[in-house]
C-alpha cells in the first residue's frame, strides 16, 4: 500500500507481476486476521484509481475484478468482522467510480 501511494510508477516497471499482486491483495481480504483485511482494502482503494492511468493495472482490474468484487461481497455477506464493512464499502465505491462498465458486467 505504501509503495503504490509513494511510487505509483513502480507498477510500469516490466518485471512486476501486476496480476500475481492482484491476486495475493484478493486472498488477504479473505484472512481471518482484520488489520490484513484493513490494509487490502486500502490497497484496492489506492489501486482501483489508477486504473486508467497504468496500462498494466487497468489490464489486470478487467481481467480479474470479477474475483474482487466476489471476495469483498463475501466479505461483506458475513465472512468478515462487522468493524471492517467500512473499509470493503470504499472497495465498492473506488470500483463504482473508476470501473463502472465493468462492475455492471461482473
């Protein structure tokens, strides 16, 4: 979360695996433990953004955030704790505003 806030950049760079990071946030939203719930979504909630404007990122969003949105309306349908519906609430808002053709579609 920290690189993607101080260096956005770093997801043009050709040896990053986009989708693998993509994944690995999805599977820690399903972890039992909420501050790693807590920092996935504020992962996707500073990814989802630059969607349009990294290539790579936005490629990946299309491709895969069915899965995403699968995993936070789990989240939300009672597999996390009720003090976490705030944070998967801004993953729903963050892909609403920068995904919105897509999210009708998943």
């Amino acid at each position: 979360l920290q690189a993607l806030k101080r260096k956005p950049d770093l997801f043009l760079c050709s040896n990053l695996d986009v989708k693998a990071v993509f994944q690995c946030g999805v599977l820690s939203l399903k972890f039992p433990e909420a501050p790693t719930v807590k920092s996935s979504c504020g992962f996707f909630t500073e990814l989802l953004p630059r969607c349009a404007e990294i290539a790579p990122v936005g490629q990946v969003v299309h491709e895969n955030g069915k899965v995403l949105l699968q995993a936070v309306l789990e989240g939300i349908g009672g597999q996390a704790s009720r003090s976490l519906m705030d944070h998967f609430a801004e993953i729903l808002f963050a892909l609403n505003k920068h995904c919105f053709s897509h999210l009708s579609v998943w």
